[in-house]
C-alpha cells in the first residue's frame, strides 16, 4: 500500500466516524431524517446518501450537518483523537 492509500484509508476512517456521531445525534435529538431533511431545507435523499454512502465528506457538508445537530467543535475534535 502506498502513502497516498493510506492516508485516503485513515481519511475515510476520520470521515465515517464524522457520519456516525451525526447519526447518533441525530437519533439523540429524536430527530427522523425527514424532520432534519425539513429543518435543513433539503430533500431527505441527501440526509440518507449523508447516512449510508462511504468516503469522505466535503467540509461544507460537515458544517451544514454540525450546525443543524448542533454538533460542537469540540465533539469533532474528540473524534480526530
């Protein structure tokens, strides 16, 4: 393996790990992916790509997700520990 696939290995582990505090606040909050898709003005189709798809995670996406969830920076740090 080379650095290039590990680095991408380690990226998507970050990134994955990202998705599943989402879910999991999500489900904290007793949130359905349709009440968040409707609290963050999208169609629910993105809530579930969002939920179930591999790979990494535009920073953009991160932020829109972590601002509707209510999701700290410091929750995220915690992540990349």
């Amino acid at each position: 393996m080379d650095f290039h696939s590990q680095k991408d290995l380690f990226n998507t582990h970050r990134h994955q790990a990202i998705r599943n505090l989402f879910i999991e606040k999500r489900k904290l909050l007793g949130l359905s992916q349709n009440q968040l898709a409707a609290g963050m003005q999208t169609d629910v189709s993105n809530i579930v790509l969002m939920e179930n798809k591999s790979g990494s995670m535009s920073f953009s996406d991160i932020q829109l997700f972590s601002d509707a969830l209510k999701v700290s920076i410091k929750e995220l740090e915690n992540l990349l520990k």
